[in-house]
C-alpha cells in the first residue's frame, strides 16, 4: 500500500518491483486518500499473504486502519521501519 503522490513512496514500490533480492510476489496497492485505506487493506488481504506499509506518510498515519483489517483477516503487518506501529 502507498500513496501515488508521495514521491519517496513512489520510488521505494519502483524499487522493490526490480528487486530480485526478495523472493515474493508484490502486489503494488495505491492509495489516494485516508478514507479509502481500510477498505483497500481488505480487499488486498483477501489476496497477499501480508501488507508491507513502507514508510509512506498516508499508510502511516493510518496505521491502525490498516491493522484492524489485517487483524480481521489475520494476516501480518510489515512496518517499513521500526518505530511504525
């Protein structure tokens, strides 16, 4: 999940999708507004494994939207840095 017009976010999802570091599938989730941040956490865990929130400012901010739906649907969170959540 990651906001379109956060540049460093932006950058950082460009980045992992040429990774070959990783072995995972990412599923690139944007996110326009803080309304829509539950929602689109739902419906993305209804087909990932777990939600990596980067260190976007939108996802932040609204962390704890992100983490009711993962708590429904128990599935982890991935912080983007270690003083997120």
């Amino acid at each position: 999940m990651y906001s379109p017009g956060d540049d460093v976010s932006v950058i950082a999802v460009d980045e992992l999708k040429t990774s070959e570091e990783f072995n995972f599938e990412l599923i690139a989730s944007p996110i326009q507004n803080a309304t829509d941040v539950y929602s689109a956490a739902r419906q993305l865990l209804r087909n990932v494994d777990a939600i990596y929130t980067g260190t976007d400012n939108l996802i932040v901010e609204n962390l704890s939207s992100v983490l009711k739906a993962a708590n429904e649907a128990k599935k982890p969170i991935l912080a983007g840095d270690e003083g997120t959540g």
